[in-house]
C-alpha cells in the first residue's frame, strides 16, 4: 500500500541520515517532494548540490540534465542518483551536441568572432560543457536577465540555448527589439529571419518547452473576458505574446513567492507545471487559484519520478546497490563546470 511505501522510505531515510539527501524540483509530485530534504527552482538545486559536501548519496527529484548539473558540481566520492531514467525533458533533448557544433561553425562563419553562447541549465551537460569551453555560461529563469546583461559585456551577440522563448523575453525586456532576434532552426542550418543578419543582437535556439507552449494567447483572452479582475501570472518558458499579454511573469520560485506575498482574496491564473498549481491552490485556499490553461499541464517526463521509483532507489541502496547513477564523464564536467561557476558566481 501507499502508507506501507511511504513508511518504508521513511525508514530508509533516517538509517542513511546525512549520507542520503533528496532535493525535489517544484514540479516534482507531491508524493515524492514530501520526502526532498531541500526544493527548489533550477538554480536554487544548483547551488545546493554545489553546497552539499556531506551526502554520499544524492537520490535527485526532478529531471535528468537537473541530476547531471548535480553531478558536476559535487565531489568525486558523492554519487547522484535519478529514481526513473525516463526522466528527461524534452526541451533539453532539442539540442544535441553534434547539431550545436555544426550550428556553431556557421554561425562563427556568419558573425566571426562576435558571439557568445549561453545556455539555459534545462540543456544537456556535454551542451554546458560546449558553452563553457568558448566563454559562455549557463542560465536560468531567475538569473536570466543578470546573465544575457553580463554577456552582452563579453560580446557583442549572444546565441541562446535551447529555450528560444526565456531568450526571447529575457532579451526583451532588457530592450532588444524584437527585429533584431533571429531565429536558429537547427534542422535546415538556416536563421529564420527577413532582415540584414549582421543586425542581429540575438540568435535564439528553436527550441521550446512542451508544458508551457501549452498556455495560449487564447487563454489569457478567455481569462480577461470571464475574470477581468485575475491577475495572470506565468512562467517565462511561456511564448513571448503571452508574456505580454499576462500581467507577471518569472522563474517557479519567483511564482510561488509572489503567490506567498499576495493578499487574501486575491485572483490568480497561473501559467506553469500542473503539479506546482495544484500545490499553490492547496497550500493557499485563502486565494482563489486557477491554472490558466483549464486543462492542466503536466510534465510528464517530471512525473515519471514517482513514490515506487524513488522507493525502489532507496531499497537498493539499502542492499548496497547504486542503480541509475548520473555520471557525467571528466572532460564534459571540465568544461560545463565553468559555464555553471560564471552563473554561479553571478547569482
Ligand atoms: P525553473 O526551475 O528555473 O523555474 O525552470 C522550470 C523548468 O521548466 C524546470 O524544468
Ligand atoms: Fe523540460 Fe518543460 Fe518539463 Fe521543465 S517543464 S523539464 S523545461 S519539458
């Protein structure tokens, strides 16, 4: 039964003690994120791992480039552990290592010498590693705009991976024009673009996020009509005409913060992971929540991580036995470690 699982982890945690840590991602189900030692957004699990000297063993709660990210920035002897392989995620997997390097020679031909890469930390680590290894860094949701500000001190263009719209919105409100972003579609090797490309401040990675592509202009206009007086709130993996149409938009802890700090009574339509809205209109009855796609979205690939795969981890490092360890080889970890201390030491 359920109570018997949960027992069992219970069990399972308080023999390891500090050996064992859990972190769970916002996204993660309850029934998991109920035993995470520590929950975050993207970078706050980052900085955490980069913290953590102590555990042996790091059962990760969330997806896999989230684990990878842990495994480089922990030690040697600490060992990251993903409960279900299948936890990917999709917008990671729109850019793939062999494609960015051919995409990158053209556009080295195209622009010479004047571009820096940054990646989004949803990214693979041998795509880090690639950012890293020509001066770039990683980035997240929280950290965005601090990040493409700093590049723009580096060089003269950016080349943002792999979400084309966190780049997009980034990019925007810091005041590059919407005309002067070109996007990169790594399947014809061409920029999708009608101007004079040597204008181009911003080349954006045509990739995107499944969930969020879910919340549509559409829904912002049936929320408005029915409920004027909701306030729209989303996440920045959402597209750029949705960002401009909601009325906040930020990183999930971002969201969750402003849902903390609003005054009871107040009406939010919330554009990010089923999971996360679910738990916000849980934990906050006082306010009236609603997801702002009435279908809620779900990552599904987030959800593969459930109670019987993080107890079967748990039960077999009991028996001494390391399944699904995350390793990221030496020479990857070299060189994405330095795109992820640029962002590190930024934050
Ligand atoms: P953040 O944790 O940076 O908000 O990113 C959301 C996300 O999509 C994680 O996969
Ligand atoms: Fe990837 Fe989107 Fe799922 Fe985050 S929510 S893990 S970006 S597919």
């Amino acid at each position: 039964s359920i109570e018997e699982m949960e027992n069992r982890v219970r069990k399972i945690k308080k023999k390891f003690g500090e050996r064992l840590f859990i972190p769970g991602h916002h996204y993660q189900k309850d029934e998991v994120i109920q035993f995470a030692d520590a929950t975050g957004d993207s970078l706050q699990l980052a900085q955490i791992s980069a913290q953590n000297k102590a555990a042996e063993f790091i059962v990760f709660c969330g997806v896999h480039f989230m684990a990878e990210t842990a495994d480089i920035l922990t030690q040697d002897n600490q060992k990251v552990i993903l409960p279900d392989m299948r936890a990917g995620c999709s917008m990671a997997d729109m850019a793939d290592i062999d494609q960015t390097e051919r995409s990158w020679e053209i556009i080295q031909q195209t622009f010479g010498d004047t571009v820096l890469p940054l990646t989004y930390v949803n990214s693979t680590a041998a795509i880090k590693s690639f950012v890293g290894k020509y001066g770039g860094a990683t980035v997240t949701s929280s950290n965005a705009k601090d990040m493409v500000q700093w590049a723009f001190t580096q060089k003269e263009r950016i080349l943002f991976l792999p979400d084309q719209h966190l780049g997009r919105n980034t990019a925007y409100d810091l005041g590059v024009p919407l005309d002067k972003m070109a996007i990169w579609n790594p399947h014809t090797d061409n920029f999708e673009y009608e101007g004079n490309i040597e204008e181009v401040k911003v080349i954006l990675w045509k990739g995107h996020c499944s969930v969020h592509e879910n919340f549509t202009v559409k829904n912002v206009e049936n929320i408005r009509k029915q409920q004027p007086d909701m306030n729209i709130l989303v996440h920045p993996e959402c597209s750029r005409e949705v960002v401009a149409l909601s009325d906040y938009a930020g990183s999930t802890k971002y969201i969750i913060d402003t849902i903390e700090k609003a005054p009871a009574g107040s009406k939010w339509a919330i554009g990010t992971e089923m999971n996360l809205v679910n738990r916000l209109i849980n934990n906050h009855r006082d306010k009236e929540i609603v997801s702002l796609n009435p279908y809620m979205c779900p990552c599904l690939t987030m959800n593969r991580i459930d109670l019987p795969h993080l107890l079967w981890t748990l039960e077999e490092l009991d028996k001494d036995n390391v399944i699904n360890q995350i390793v990221v080889d030496n020479q990857t970890t070299d060189y994405a470690i330095l795109a992820l201390n640029r962002m590190l030491k930024q934050s």
